[in-house]
C-alpha cells in the first residue's frame, strides 16, 4: 500500500509499505478514506522535535473495517468507524474515569502510521466508534476532524470549563484553537475571544462563533483580554499551541479562580511556581481523551449540528502528501486533508 514517510526534518515521501494485518486478535484493519496531516507533524518536520526515521506518519483517520481480529465484537467489516490517536480498551479504571488517552493498555496509532491506504488499529473495540451508516461524501472531513483536532479543542473547552454565563479565551488559530471555539459555543459560552492574526481564520473563527478577535500577543495580548472582561480576565482559557509564550499568556488572561484548558502540546515550557501559586487559575490538559467525546461528536455531526470539517482548507490526494506538510508549514493552510 502507499503511505507517507518521513525521512528527515523537510523529506516526506509517499512511498509503499507494508499492509497492515492484524496481529493482535483484539485488532481491527481499516480502509481509510481519508487521512491529514496534523500540527503536531510540524515539529518533527520543522526539526524542533527529532526524526527517528524514516518514520511512518500520521495518526488521524476515519475509514472502512476490512477485517478484525477473533477477539472483536463491538465493530465488524464494512461499517465506517473514527477513533483516536491513542488506543484505549476503553474498559480499565482510567478509562473509565474519561481519561482514555491515559489507558493502562494505551497504544500510539502515530507509531503505526494513519496516513495510509489501510492502518492497524489495536484494542478495536476499545478504539473505534461506529457511524450510524455509510457517510456520504461530505461528511467525511467533519469525521475525520473528531479523530483529533475537534476532540481535542472540545476537551480543551471541557478542561477550561467553557459554558453558559463564561467568557472564554481561546489562545491558538490554528485547527485546535478553532475547533475549541466551536466547542466554546456549543457548550453555551457568553462569549468567546479568538486570539488571531491571520485575516481568514479570524473569519472562521467568527463563523464558529467567536465574539471578538484580539489580535496582539504576549503581554499587550493579555492586557486586551483584561480590558474586555472589566480588568479580571476570561473565565476559561484554551491554549491550543504548547510554547512558553502561548502558555504564559493563558496563564495571564485567566481570572483569579478560572480555567485553562491546556491542549497544545508542550515544548520546552516551565512555569514560574510563584507566579502560578498567586494567579489562582485551575491548570487542566494534556493529550486529549478524544474517545471519550467521539460518541457525541459523531452524532452532533451525522445530524448536521456541527460542521467541523470546515476546519480543512486544503485537500490534496494522499500521493500530495509533501505539498501538504509544506503548506501547512507555511502557514498557507490551516489543515490539509488527504483524500485516499
Ligand atoms: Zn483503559
């Protein structure tokens, strides 16, 4: 089958690899129809986190089961399924607590490579949700939005504790930060601030529903943000790109008492303890237990109460793949989709 590669920081290729079988009895092997390409694949290719390459890549899908293992009775062959990137059994004490990507027995799908034909999913009963039916066409970016970017944004609003009465902040345009503020305003949020720089995707992230756009940064961003909520700060914050900066100004634009959502992934980030022992803000994130959302995602969107897969402004055949990384990497897409 093809799949994409990377090789070193800026060489991805589309190349063949082995298929996928299943190993485990409690694996399912899925067709998938499409794959994209994640923020998160930036900073191996930009070189900040290192390559162990060459590395099969990417770890969001939505697609067919072809087969499953012995062991599998929750989902069977031919019906459309998304999971996340973590796979859980969905059943140990963790788990079941809601915190799936945490699961005792949790497996990187990253490792295995989702920008693919076909992909291996392990634990596919734990994993793997069901859609009511065969999705047509167009539903299939809002799918694959839920196995990552939209759960993602959606826990970082849960953690934040986004709904009726708060003002929420959302730190990071990216397809997270506009995911968390569709999330924002499906949880109900009076209203909700898209820290933006970027023209078009201040305009989605008004059609998502935000509120009001701050455009500065750092600390002159953070004094925006207070000037918007009489001097106190937003109730809930998403931060939703994972750098010191980022992080610091969620910090700083949360109300004594309030919520950040953390969902970026962090690099190189340390906080100053004194700083946050007085800021009183309640500090919740890490890699998003997506699974414990995906049921309630795939229904808002198989009833067209959400349109998240608006998210993707680039599509490109997988054999594109390279083209993807670099517009993503330029900033000239927000998420590229890659149809297979
Ligand atoms: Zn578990």
């Amino acid at each position: 089958m093809r799949g994409v590669v990377m090789h070193a920081p800026g060489d991805v290729r589309v190349q063949e690899r082995e298929d996928p079988t299943i190993v485990h009895p409690t694996d399912a092997v899925i067709r998938l129809a499409a794959t994209c390409v994640c923020g998160s694949d930036l900073w191996p290719y930009r070189g900040i986190d290192a390559v162990d390459g060459p590395a099969p890549m990417g770890h969001e899908y939505a697609g067919v089961v072809e087969e499953v293992g012995g062991a599998v009775t929750s989902v069977r062959p031919g019906q459309f399924v998304v999971g996340s990137f973590f796979a859980s059994d969905n059943t140990c004490e963790i788990c079941r607590a809601g915190y799936q990507s945490s699961c005792v027995h949790r497996e990187s799908l990253g490792a295995l490579g989702a920008q693919a034909e076909r992909l291996r999913v392990p634990l596919a009963d734990g994993t793997l949700v069901a859609t009511p039916g065969m999705p047509d066409d167009t539903m299939v970016p809002s799918l694959l939005a839920a196995s990552d970017v939209l759960g993602t944004g959606w826990f970082g609003a849960v953690a934040a504790q986004a709904g009726p009465g708060r003002t929420v902040a959302v730190v990071g345009d990216g397809a997270v930060g506009l995911m968390a503020v569709l999330a924002a305003k499906r949880l109900g949020a009076e209203r909700i601030i898209a820290m933006s720089r970027h023209e078009s995707r201040q305009q989605l992230a008004i059609e998502y529903g935000a509120t009001d756009i701050v455009t500065e940064r750092g600390d002159e961003g953070v004094a925006r943000v207070l000037e918007a909520t009489d001097g106190l700060g937003a109730h809930s914050v998403i931060e939703a790109v994972g750098t010191q900066e980022s992080m610091t100004q969620a910090i700083g634009a949360t109300r004594p008492g309030g919520h950040v959502g953390h969902v970026g992934v962090s690099h190189d980030v340390s906080l100053d303890g004194r700083r946050l022992f007085f800021s009183h803000v309640h500090l919740h994130g890490g890699p998003a237990p997506v699974r414990r959302y995906l049921p309630e995602l795939i229904d808002l969107i198989w009833n067209g109460r959400i349109d998240p897969g608006r998210v993707f402004d680039l599509t490109l055949p997988l054999d594109r793949a390279p083209e993807a990384y670099r517009a993503m990497d330029e900033r000239r897409a927000v998420k590229a989709l890659l149809r297979v």
